[in-house]
C-alpha cells in the first residue's frame, strides 16, 4: 500500500465491506455506522466525482437489504414510510430538474441518492428491539471513543497517522450517543440494561458533556439544554430527579472548571442574537459569528429569488457572491454554516418541508407511541429521535446535513415504526 495511491486502501476496503454487507447487511450495517462516525479513509477519484468508502456500504447495504425483503415477504416498509421516502425522491429529482445549472447539480446527484439509500436501508434492516439495543450499545462505545479521540488518545492516532476530526464535527456527532445515555441511565428499567452498560453510559455521557464544554461549542450546549427539557416532559417523577441531579453535575462542573468559557461564549451569544434579530448593527459582532449572519443573509436573498424549488443542489457556494450586500474577509468563506438554510436556497420550501418531516417526524410518533405504552421499544424509539431532534437543532449552526444524519433519521423512523408496533 505505500506504493500504490492514497485511496487504494479505501479501495480493498471498500470491495471487502462491500462483499460482507451484501451477504450480511443486518450487521453490515454496524459497518456503515462505524465509517459514518470515523471517516478515516480517503475518498476515491472517480472523474469528477469522488466515492467514500460510506457510500460504497450504502450500495451494497441496498442491494443485501432487496435481496432480504426477496427472501422474506414481511420485510416491507409501513405506508407512512414508503409514502416518505416517495416524496423524498419526488423532491430530490425537481431540486434537479429545475436547478439553474443541471450540469452542476446533477453531479452531486449520487450524494442525494446515498442519502435516501441510507434511509431505505436503516427502515428495512432494523426490525426489532434487540437490534434498537445492539444499535444502541454501538452508538454508545463509538461516542465514547470519539470523545476522546482528539486528546486522550492523541498518543496512539499519531502513532497511527489517524487525522484528528473537527470540533464542530465531534460534538455534532456526540448528539445521539448522548441521547442514548440519557434514556440508559434515566427511563430503561434495571431489568433491561445490565450494570456494566448502566456504568458505561454514565461514562460516555460525562465524557462527551466535558469535552462539549472544553471544545466551546455554543450550539452543541444549546442542544444538550433542549434535548434535556424534551426529557423532563416526559419523565416520570423519579426519572426527574435523577435528570436533575446530574444537571446539578454539570452545572458544578462547568461553575468550577469552565465558568471563564462559558461567561465569554455567552456575552458573544447575547450580542450576536441582537445582531440577528436587528436590534443592533453588526459591527460588534465577532468575525465567527458574522460569517454566518453574512451567510444568513446571501441565502434568504436566494431562497426569495426561487421560493418553490430552489437553485439546484450544490448551488449555494457557487451563487453566494451574487447575493453578497456584506464584503469583508467573513464573507470570503464558501460556506453558510446553517444546513437548513443551505436546503432552503438549493431545494425550496419543498424540499426543505420533506427533509424537515424526515428528521421530525420521528419525534411525533415516538412522543406519541411512549405516552401510551412505556416499555424497552418506545423508550429507545424516543432515545433516537431525541437524537436526531439534537442533530436537526445543531444543523442551523452546521454543514453538515449528508449521510451521518440521515442514517440516524433513519433509525429514528425505523424505531418509531417498532414503537408503534409495540402499542
């Protein structure tokens, strides 16, 4: 492998993964989680493409996951789900049949593609409460691991030549690992989680806060406050006390070992949210903070030029200049920093409608299934959409919306599915 291009590993890689998940997707899927959480292999060129080893999984998962449902005819999909996925493909194809440039967009076509794959696959494969829990316990220790990963482990991924992932992008990934620990150590009975796991989730889930706070991700705190009000609605008075204990924890944490962080990151909040809703100019706000009201600004102006069906995928970083009233270093950065917004100005309050089903939805049902029956499956059903709930609040802040997300969109509705079931 010295000898031979940096992406060849991603390739051998690529056809073994591929072979196993087509033969075994159920746990080939494990895989797929795994390079979503690690993306440590380098992509492949492939003209003006490139393809990541997650995509590769993806396909294979889709043709292991068709020939599951040939072999076993109750491997269907519930109407509500087929009816989703439908209208994400409708959306999908006018985003690029009505795209100002369908030569740029169609490019980007098979990132669309991967994306409704994974859907598919995660609501096909995933079919019962032990796989919710394997699931469950794999989110867990990949969290866990991905918390240390930057400083803790830095001896051994030097060691390695391992790259070292972005802030933004952990704490963005610790959202569903820290949901799961939640309903772990707060809603599932005794009975159901054994004393190491109960130990373990309590680990990951001091070490992932700890190092959200040490990273001085604001958007990550705003999900975690939001993720733990959902919570306290809908536990009961026992579960609260012990959500409240452990907020008290990490209150006495961040008081003692982050007070100066979190003094200075909320003075910078308070004065980019006056900037934001206009009750101040946007002089001083600071240069991170204004690349993304710059952003905000460019992308609204596209969303109102092309309200239905947007410009297209991938259309946002080539138009942002034209939109730009701001000139200054902070509107140098292609980015806008805001998924949800980027979705608007690309695909229209179409497809921002259906993604944004696609992402909530799954809260609904699963609030729905666990206020009638509360048991294993509806409480890891709400663990995973809270998760995703998180997922879908940091992406105002984040650019992240590809495949991490919709996989976990996909268990999510996958979990809802079962909780309903279960009722």
């Amino acid at each position: 492998m010295v000898y031979l291009p940096p992406f060849s590993l991603t390739l051998v890689v690529g056809v073994i993964a591929m072979v196993f998940v087509v033969i075994r997707p159920r746990e080939g899927f494990f895989l797929l989680l795994a390079a979503l959480y690690y993306p440590l292999l380098p992509n492949i060129p492939f003209g003006s493409l490139e393809i990541s080893i997650t995509s590769i999984l993806a396909f294979g998962l889709f043709l292991g996951a068709l020939n599951l449902q040939r072999q076993d005819p109750f491997l269907r999909l519930a109407r509500w789900q087929a009816a989703l996925l439908a209208a994400l493909a409708i959306v999908f194809l006018l985003s690029v049949l009505f795209s100002d440039s369908f030569d740029d967009s169609i490019r980007v076509a098979p990132n669309l593609i991967s994306y409704w794959i994974v859907l598919y696959v995660a609501m096909v494969l995933v079919r019962s409460t032990e796989q919710l829990w394997l699931i469950a316990r794999l989110i867990l220790v990949l969290g866990f691991i991905l918390s240390i990963w930057r400083d803790e482990l830095a001896p051994l991924r030097i060691a390695l030549h391992l790259p070292n992932l972005g802030l933004n992008g952990a704490v963005f990934v610790f959202h569903s690992p820290v949901a799961i620990a939640l309903v772990t150590v707060i809603m599932l009975q005794k009975k159901f989680v054994s004393r190491f796991w109960r130990i373990f989730a309590w680990l990951a889930l001091f070490s992932m806060i700890y190092h959200g706070l040490f990273y001085q991700t604001r958007a990550g705190w705003l999900v975690w406050i939001v993720m733990a009000l959902v919570l306290v609605l809908q536990a009961r008075w026992r579960e609260r006390v012990i959500l409240v204990a452990g907020a008290i924890g990490v209150f006495l944490m961040g008081l003692f070992l982050f007070a100066n962080v979190i003094s200075t990151n909320l003075a910078q909040t308070e004065v980019t949210v006056k900037a934001f809703v206009g009750a101040t100019t946007y002089a001083p706000v600071s240069s991170d903070d204004l690349i993304r009201l710059v952003a905000r600004d460019a992308g609204l102006r596209m969303f109102y030029a092309r309200p239905v069906f947007g410009w297209g995928p991938d259309a946002y970083v080539r138009l942002k200049p034209e939109f730009l009233t701001y000139f200054g270093k902070e509107s140098l950065l292609p980015g806008a920093f805001n998924s949800w917004l980027i979705l608007l100005a690309e695909q229209g309050i179409v497809g921002t409608a259906v993604a944004a089903a696609v992402f909530l939805l799954p809260v609904l049902l699963s609030w729905k299934a666990i206020r009638k029956v509360r048991n294993p499956t509806t409480i890891l059903a709400f663990g995973f959409a809270l998760g995703v709930l998180g997922i879908s609040i940091h992406l105002l802040f984040i650019d992240l919306m590809y495949s991490f997300a919709w996989a976990h969109a996909g268990l999510a509705l996958a979990s809802a599915r079962l909780a309903l079931d279960s009722n």
